[in-house]
C-alpha cells in the first residue's frame, strides 16, 4: 500500500523529487518503492528520457486502480466509526411465520425510526427454515417459537424472549361468551374445532394439549394459518384453540372473545432468539437485541419468559 501510495505521488507531482518531498522522504527511497513495483508487477511505469517523467500506458492504468483502492482504504475508518454509531451497515433478520406476522412489525417500525441508515431485511418462513438460515449465515438472527430439536446444536445460542400460550376463541354471542370455565371434554361436544395445518408449532401444540386431556375430536376442519382460522371462527364456522399472540387486535376490536379453558394455561412454548455460538455481535445486532427484548412486553397481553 505505501508503495502505491509513493506511485501515486509520482504520477501527480510528475517529479521523483517533488514527490519525495511531499512525502517527506528521501529521493532514493521513492526510486527504491517505484523500482520493486516494476519489478512486482512486470512492467515498466515511467519513462525517463533525459530528465523528464512520463506516465507509460500501464503507469496510467495502475494509477487509476490504485487510487480506487486506496479511497477505499481511507474510508474505513470513518464506515467502522459510523457503524460503531450505527449511522450505515445492514441486519438481516429471519422470523417464523407467526413471529413474523405479529411480533415483529412494531420492532421493525421502531428500529428504522431509530436507525434509519441501517439497511434491514426480514426473511419469514418455517421455523427449522430460519435456524437453518442463521447456521449457513444467510440471516444475522431469527426469531422462532422453541423447538427442543433445534436448542441442541452447540453451533448456535437460544436467548428466550417472550413466552407463548393457547387461547381458546369463539366467535361474539356464542353461548360460552361469559362462562366462568369451560372444560376440555366440551371441544368434543356441539360446534366444530378448527385445526392448524399438520405440522405446524401450533397444531404439535393443541394436539399435545389433548393427549394429556385424553380427548379425541371427530368434527373438525383444518385450514392452513393463523388469519384464516380467526376469520373462521368470526364467521361462525367453528371455535379453535389459537396462539394467544395473534389474536390481540381481534379481542380488542370485539370480533373475537377468549374463553378460559381448565388447565389451558400449561401448555406454553418460548419464542428464542437464534444466533450463532462464538461469534460476537455486531453493533446493529446489539442494537436489535435490546430494542427486541425492550418492546416485546408491551407489544400484546401475553406472558413474557423470564
């Protein structure tokens, strides 16, 4: 680098002595620096008739690169100041479906109102998808709801967040609106349950829930997400069991009343923040971090892990 530097001091002063005096360096020492560059790159950069100087074809060509990188060089240690004040970097950040649809937005919304120069992507999927994303780099960090699977890779950490519960909804006027305790045995009985797809966190969830219950329903309907089956249940299809989480606005706004279930309450999962292990964050990760964990209590009604 200091060699390309005196190179270019050459080519602009046009002088091996101006340049050496600009550079408080000794004549001998730039025709020293400029001599093993021709030697390192094999080809000739000045051309020295008598005692002028003049820049060869591949002198010009050199100095043209040379100067990009070394303008390149000289910015770094203003970007990592800037990054260090999050004034410019990047954050991609990956998310489970569900996490994705109702835990992040206002996070989002308030780091970019905080951090406007970081440039933030969001990546939503399945939840094996996305710690699949952060293990291969693809993604800073995830949020997923705990999958015992997935908190045994030693490649990466799991930092709980927030604690999520099940819910049991009917639609307004249905004639559980108001009861004290309903107990799991009446799912079986009357309207129809809406299930969750086959798969899904929160159908391994309710299904778990009536294993130990030792409930078994014959009328049901599955349909595929969390929008589809409140909407179902408003339109009087069926009643369901559903991530506390995703029905805030709905219980606010009346279009869906919760309904307490005997010993619902046991069945709870954590969302985890995935990054990976022995690998320091980065001052935007930091930055999402505590915004995440800061906002994320007052975000909806439902219990926030310890």
């Amino acid at each position: 680098m200091q060699q390309l530097r005196t190179f270019c001091a050459v080519v602009e002063e046009m002088s091996f002595r101006r340049a050496a005096e600009r550079l408080y360096m000794a004549q001998a020492s730039v025709s020293q620096q400029i001599a093993a560059l021709e030697q390192y790159y094999g080809v000739t950069l000045f051309s020295r008739p008598g005692r002028r100087c003049s820049v060869t074809p591949e002198g010009r060509a050199l100095y043209d690169w040379a100067m990009e990188v070394l303008t390149i060089l000289d910015t770094i240690p203003q970007k990592l100041t800037d990054m260090r004040c999050l004034a410019e970097g990047q954050l991609a950040i990956g998310a489970s479906t569900l996490a994705g649809s109702y835990l992040l937005p206002p996070v989002i919304r308030r780091f970019k109102e905080i951090y406007p120069h970081i440039r933030l992507s969001v990546q939503t999927g399945y939840g094996y998808e996305m710690v699949e994303r952060v293990r291969t780099k693809n993604v800073d960090l995830a949020l997923v709801g705990e999958n015992l699977n997935w908190t045994a890779d030693t490649m990466l950490d799991f930092r709980p967040v927030a604690t999520d519960r099940m819910s049991l909804v009917v639609w307004p006027g249905h004639p559980w609106c108001g009861r004290a305790m309903v107990e799991p045995l009446e799912l079986t009985k009357g309207d129809v349950f809406i299930h969750s797809r086959p798969g899904s966190a929160m159908r391994s969830m309710v299904e778990k829930f009536f294993h130990r219950e030792n409930i078994s329903i014959s009328t049901l309907l599955e349909l595929g997400n969390h929008e589809t089956i409140k909407r179902a249940v408003e339109e009087h299809v069926g009643i369901s069991l559903i991530s506390s989480i995703s029905i805030q606005s709905e219980l606010k706004n009346n279009q869906l009343v919760e309904v307490p279930m005997a010993r619902l309450e046991s069945i709870r999962r954590n969302f985890v923040l995935v990054s990976l292990r022995h690998q320091e964050d980065s001052y935007a990760e930091l930055a999402f971090i505590e915004l995440l964990t800061g906002m994320i209590p007052d975000a909806a009604s439902f219990s926030c892990a310890d």
